[in-house]
C-alpha cells in the first residue's frame, strides 16, 4: 500500500486560482490603482506616468513578415521598433503621442483601396494586396525628423513613389500630386470629435511637387522592420519624404491624384504662419514654436541620453535634393 | 466598564495628517516619473513625459493651492489655511523640475539654445516670468521673513494671482492644436480668481 504524505507548503491542485479569478483580480488592482494615483495630480496626462505599471497586454494588430532586399546602410544607429511604434504624430487617433498606439489596433486594412486618378493616361485602383505586390519591395534606413524637433532612425519597406506614378502615367498638365487619407469617423475617433482630434479639418490631405515626388528617395512605405506597418504608423500604406518634416509624410493614403495647381496641405490650412507647404527641414528658418536648429535622436537610453544633435539641411538628403529648389527662396517658402 | 471613545482629533493632528498626505501625494509620483525616466520605460520620449508630467502638475497644485481658502471659508475648515504654504511649495517645486527639464534634458545644458528659447518663444518667456515670481513667494513663505515683511507681505503673495494668469497663458499657447485642455484650465482659474472679486475691487477703492 501506497501511503502518500504531502509535505506541508506543497500545493494541491484545487488551491491553483482559478484562471479568471487570476485575471480579474489583475484588473482590480489596475483600477486600484488609476484611482489612487490619480488623487492628487489627476490629468489626462496620467497615463503615461502610470502606463506600465499595471497593464496587461492590449490585443495587437497582425503585421505580417515582407521579402524585401535590405538597406545596407549600417552607419545610422536605428531607432528601436518599440519606440516608432509607440511615438506617434496621427490625431486621427488622438494628440498624445500614445493614442495611435492604444486607440489604432483594431483598424481594418483589409480590404484597401488606393485610387490614382486626375491629369494621368492610366489612372487606376490598386486593392490591398497590390500595396505589397505590384512592385519590388526594398528597405530604406531613413532619418525621419519631426517638426517638434525630434527625429527618429527607421527601417522603412516599400517602393519609390515614381514606379507607382509611371504606371500611373501622368499627362503634361500634372504638375503636383495630392495625397488624402482614409476618412471613417467610424475606425478614426479623431475624425468623429473635433476635441481628439486635435481641431484638424479631415480628412488629412498632403502634396508635392511632381518633381519631388518622382525623386528617387520619395518612398510609398507599407511596412519597417521586416513587417507590415501597424495602423498607428499609417497601415496599410503611407509616404514617407525623408527630407521634409514628418508632417509630410501622409499616412493610411486612399487616394493620389495628379494636379495643374499646388493642392491644399492640412497643417499649412491650420496654421499658414507655422506650417508651409514645402516645409523642407532647414535648421536656418525656425518655427515660432520650436527651434530648428538642433534636434533630439530619438534611440535608446532613457532621460540621461545624450542625443542633442544639430539638424542638417533637407534633413541631410541634400545631394539628393537640393537641385529641386534652386531657384526658390527657401526663407519665404518654408 | 466600557472605555471612553473619543473619536475627535484635536485640529494640530488633522493639519499634521493632512501635510502627510500632501508629502506623499506630491512626492510619490515625482519619484515614479523620474524612476521609469531614468530607466527608459516612459514611452519613446522620456524628455517630453517629464516636461509634460511637471508643468502640467505644477498647475495642478497651484489650483489646488488657490482652492484652500475657499473651501475653508466656506465649510468652516480654519485648520486647512495652515497646509497653504506647503501646497504653494510643492506647486513650486514641480514648476523647477519642469524647468530644470527644460535645461538638462531637451536642450541638454546647451545655454545658447536655453536663453535663445526663453527670449524668442513667448510661450517660454510667460511661464519662466511665472517661475521667477514663484521663486520670490517661495522665499519670502520662510516664516521670520513673513513676520518681518508686515502687511506687505500680503502685497507681496497676492502676485499668486497674476502668476496663474501667466501659468495658464503658458499652457495655452505651449499646445499645438487642440485646446481643449487649455480651456478648461483657464475656466477653473477664472472661476477661483472669481471667487475673490471682492477683493479685487477693495484694491481699486
């Protein structure tokens, strides 16, 4: 005969926690937690203080792995993917730069449509599979430097501009291209209240030049490091114009239409004095905000980073594309 | 034979349970920020979460500061006018670190862009006004020199009122777009100043 004698501290399986016990028991606490917290300096800024501390993991979006050929640049330090896609400029989903990250993850993608129509022979709709197939996908390392003086190193995916206008075959007329984002209040909460929004006119509506959208660097991103973009860095497919301030670089884009005349640009509509429709990066002309003669490199190490850095001119693409404004007062048209 | 329960606490215990609780309420969450700060777990931007967590905490307890009197006077609480300096203090120090997190960590000691900024950003040079105004009434709350000022020592931190006037100038024209928050703020601040037109207009008599 067996004679089974349990050691004291062993545990029996009907003192495990029951799963959901456990789990509720963790949301308790968090709201513990919000409301202690929040006693004295209670603001809508309390979320980032407190993010973190008591959270459990939100339910992500998919991206997806991409075949792609890499950027062999290893000289720039790139900036970790946990803080590009978390660090977000999209009011569509809020003005903290945490929103987009919190408010994004169950915006659809799939299906997609992107329509290339006005002064082209060919205009015409790719769906959500062509984002990735129709060209060559290829990695560009690029510095991605914000208006409010910060900037970022990312490994974006996607394809030159240019290849999607030649198919597009644009006629002489066209002298600009427009690019305009979703517009669903419903999925964009940005879009269905002024107050989170930000006070911006939607949908959010950029341009270029066609000779600054033909330039090689001008890239249509549909992912960064190896993946598919998430929704809050402007899934499922967005511009990315490294030598312009981020504000530039339109994201979740439905529609591309070439022009004869310079289009409306969403930040230079709000605020014409602050926000211009070039708005290259020159650390000579400065915003009535923020300087921009230096910036912060956004990378690893927390407060004590050392990573005040002087901004170059055209963002340091200059080679590239200083020759598209020779003859433009980059003072006046900033 | 049943004690005698006294449930009453005499007023110096209340004031000094109450300053307790300011102590940590104050002090917990500045010691969390700086602690995540440091170790880089406040969202990609650490710089922008402890300017932001500061200045706007700073405001906070300036309108707390400016809700003490009121609600003294008008629930009969006399023992709460005693945690006003330390209110005024905390508001105080909160406003230093959003400075000195101006200076160390977004322009990083580089004093040309510091002074640069302060002089050719009206948003900067109102709050920095508002802080070196603080910085007087910080001083001149050390008891023997508040008994030694006299009446004007009242002259002297009515300035309260102009400074969060500054403050809430500051926060409006520091937000990008939405100012929403803003807005609310100046209500609550209109509203407190309000509340001591009486005041206002002796001053004008």
């Amino acid at each position: 005969m067996l004679i089974k004698i349990s050691k004291s501290n062993q545990l029996n399986e009907n003192s495990v926690t029951d799963e959901n016990i456990y789990h509720s028991r963790r949301k308790a606490i968090k709201q513990m937690g919000f409301m202690g917290a929040g006693a004295l300096l209670a603001s809508s800024f309390s979320n980032q203080a407190q993010a973190g501390f008591f959270d459990d993991e939100p339910e992500t979006f998919k991206t997806t792995k991409l075949n792609f050929t890499s950027d062999n640049n290893k000289e720039l330090i790139k900036t970790p993917e946990k803080k590009i896609i978390s660090h977000n400029n999209f009011y569509e989903f809020g003005t903290n730069k945490t929103d987009p990250q919190e408010k994004a993850q169950q915006f659809n993608t799939n299906p997609w449509q992107l329509t290339l129509s006005g002064e082209c022979d060919n205009p015409h709709t790719l769906d959500y599979d062509d984002l990735t197939k129709a060209f060559p996908l290829e990695e560009r390392i690029y510095r991605m430097r914000c208006v409010e003086a910060w900037s970022m190193v990312i490994p974006w995916i996607g394809f030159p501009l240019a290849s999607l206008i030649k198919k597009a075959a644009p006629n002489s007329k066209a002298k600009y291209v427009a690019f305009e984002t979703l517009y669903d209040p419903k999925q964009m909460p940005g879009q269905a209240s002024r107050r989170v929004g930000g006070g911006v006119k939607y949908p959010y509506v950029e341009g270029l030049r066609i000779d600054e959208a033909m330039n090689p660097l001008t890239l249509m991103s549909v992912g960064l490091y190896g993946k598919t973009l998430p929704p809050q860095n402007g899934a499922p497919i967005r511009l990315v114009v490294p030598w312009k301030y981020g504000f530039k670089s339109i994201k979740s884009i439905v529609g591309i239409k070439f022009l004869t005349h310079q289009p409306p640009t969403t930040w230079n509509i709000l605020a014409p004095k602050e926000y211009g429709f070039y708005a290259n990066v020159n650390p000579e002309v400065s915003h009535p905000r923020w300087s921009q003669a230096s910036e912060r490199r956004i990378t690893t190490g927390g407060l004590f980073a050392r990573n005040r850095i002087a901004t170059l001119p055209f963002n340091g693409y200059g080679e590239e594309v200083a020759s598209l404004y020779k003859n433009l007062n980059l003072k006046n048209h900033f | 034979m049943v004690p005698k329960l006294n449930f009453y606490i005499k007023v110096k215990d209340k004031v000094l349970w109450l300053k307790l609780v300011i102590h940590v309420s104050a002090l917990i969450p500045l010691v969390n920020l700086y602690f995540k700060a440091f170790n880089d777990q406040l969202g990609a931007d650490p710089v922008e979460a402890v300017i932001h967590f500061t200045g706007i905490g700073a405001f906070n307890l300036l309108l707390i500061t400016l809700m003490i009197t009121p609600i003294a006077k008008r629930f009969k609480l006399g023992y709460l006018l005693k945690t006003r300096r330390l209110m005024g203090l905390y508001a105080f120090c909160y406003g230093l670190f959003h400075l000195f997190n101006f200076l160390a960590f977004e322009v990083q000691f580089d004093f040309y862009l510091f002074f640069s900024e302060i002089f050719e950003r009206p948003y900067i040079t109102v709050g920095l006004v508002a802080l070196l105004l603080l910085v007087v009434l910080a001083v001149t709350s050390i008891s023997v020199i508040k008994r030694k000022m006299g009446r004007r020592w009242q002259q002297l931190h009515n300035f309260n009122y102009l400074i969060v006037l500054l403050v809430a100038i500051h926060f409006y024209w520091s937000v990008k777009s939405d100012v929403t928050e803003p807005i609310i703020y100046w209500v609550i601040t209109l509203f407190l100043l309000r509340l001591r037109i009486d005041k206002f207009k002796s001053w004008f008599n």
